[in-house]
C-alpha cells in the first residue's frame, strides 16, 4: 500500500536501533509498521503505520509521531539502499566478466578452425 511498499521490499522485518519494524502483505498490498522497543526489548509506541484509507483496502502509511527516529530510520534505510546498489553493481560486473570470458573463448576456438 502507499508508503510501506519501498520499507517493506527492501528490509522485511527486523529490530534497528530500538525501532522494530514489521513488513507484511495482504490482498491488496504490503504493510510496513515500526514501533519503540522499551528498554526490555518491547514493542510499545507504533511510530509509523496506518495514516489514512480503510486498512485492508485503501491505507496509506507514513509517520504516527515526529522524533529522532525519523532521522535515525532514514539513515538506515539510506545504508539498506547503498548496500542492496552495492550487490547489484557486483553482480553486474560479474555478468559483464562471464560475457567477456564466453565472447574471449568463442573469439579463440574460432581462430584454432
């Protein structure tokens, strides 16, 4: 659904910091909600979740309550991104060195004809 779709592709479900986050899928879309963890490691305040819309078919999700955590969330998400950009280049460049391997092998078994 809007705004929980980028959170929850990108990083499932998991604990940052003392956020908990929870990503999940209905019929009709993702849901992405993050909460406070106490200082025993649970959840109490939900910080991000439902905004607006009729949950399970029309919600949108963004920020329930303003704070450091929007910030420190953010900065996160912001490593997820360049570490996920990472892998894809690497890939990338491993795929791009097999072509060039394959294209060498082909290029010298012609040569031997």
């Amino acid at each position: 659904m809007v705004g929980a779709r980028e959170y929850a592709d990108l990083l499932g479900s998991g604990v940052f910091e003392k956020l908990s986050y929870e990503s999940g899928i209905h019929a009709r879309g993702k849901t992405f909600h993050i909460w406070i963890l106490n200082s025993e490691g649970k959840r109490t305040v939900e910080v991000y979740g439902i905004i607006g819309g009729q949950p399970g078919w029309t919600e949108s999700y963004g920020w329930l309550h303003s704070g450091q955590w929007i910030d420190d969330f953010e900065k996160f998400v912001m490593s997820k991104k360049m570490e996920r950009a990472e892998i894809l280049r690497m890939a990338e460049a491993k795929s791009q060195e097999a072509a060039q391997a394959e294209t060498l092998r082909i290029q010298t078994l012609l040569k031997e004809y």
